[in-house]
C-alpha cells in the first residue's frame, strides 16, 4: 500500500490513518468522486458539487479534488441530487483534472 523510497519508509499519510482508524472509505476521507460507468452511455457520479459547463457535446462537474470533463454527443444529465449526477449519451472521452 504504501511505496518505499530507496533506504528509507515512507510514512502513512493522515488520510490513510483516519482511514484505517474509522474504517470509512478512502474516497470520503479524501474527498474523491465515485464514479460508476455503464459501458460508455451513461455515468453516476457521488460526491458533485456542481455543474462547471453543459451542454451537448461537453459536461464539465467540480467534486472537490477533482473536475471531471465527459466529451461526447447527445450529453445530457439526466438526473441531480444534492451530491449525485447522472450524466447519458454518448461517450467519446472522460477527463480528470485537478
């Protein structure tokens, strides 16, 4: 889990302590996205804190740590919650930037 450098051990980061301590998963303690695909038509994202772009060929959503950029044609969202995003059409490319 955690990688050596050469002569020395790398330390467990408070993320990966809180982790094991509480028991709760990685993604809620560092804040990242869950991202479900369904081939390359649809995908349900936990953890969105907003709409960055939209339109037909671009959705651009912020989750925190990252911003997820979904290309394709006939884009649209299809559903919202307060933390969840279902994006659906055709998917062409599915970018992650800090």
């Amino acid at each position: 889990m955690f990688k050596k450098k050469r002569g020395q051990e790398q330390r467990p980061t408070f993320a990966d302590q809180l982790t094991r301590l509480t028991g709760l998963p990685v993604d809620v303690v560092e804040g990242l996205p869950e991202i479900e695909l369904l081939g390359n038509k649809e995908a349900v994202i936990e953890h969105c804190q907003g709409v960055l772009e939209y339109n037909d060929k671009v959705i651009r959503l912020n989750t925190g740590k990252l911003n997820l950029k979904f290309t394709g044609r006939n884009l649209q969202l299809k559903s919202m919650t307060d933390s969840s995003v279902v994006v659906e059409g055709y998917f062409t490319s599915i970018e992650f930037t800090n």
